[in-house]
C-alpha cells in the first residue's frame, strides 16, 4: 500500500482552488493533471487508456 501523505495533497487542492478563483481554469486544470499523474505514480500504477474505468457522468 502507498503513503500518500493526504495534508499535502489536501494543500494542494487548496492551492487548485485558489487558481480557479483568480479565474484561471486552464493552469488549474493543468495542476489537477499533475497531481493525478504524481499520486497514481505513488499508487503504483500506471495509466493505460485500454483499461480505463469509463468516466462517471460528472467527470466528462
């Protein structure tokens, strides 16, 4: 199992959030695409578009 250290990542959400209320989406959609690819990189997994789970309604 990962260690995922959650006050960091909470930081960093945080951190997304304010971005997106200076009214700049598209840096923080980019941070939200960093930070998935860094905790699926400390998750041990790799993405791989073949095996992706189908997106839930709210994702699209």
């Amino acid at each position: 199992m990962s260690d995922i250290d959650a006050l960091k990542v909470a930081q960093r959400i945080d951190t997304v959030l304010d971005i997106l209320v200076a009214g700049d989406v598209n840096s923080a959609l980019r941070n939200l695409e960093i930070l998935k690819s860094e905790l699926l990189t400390q998750a041990g997994t790799q993405k791989n578009g073949d095996a992706a789970q189908p997106k839930s309604p709210w994702e699209v």
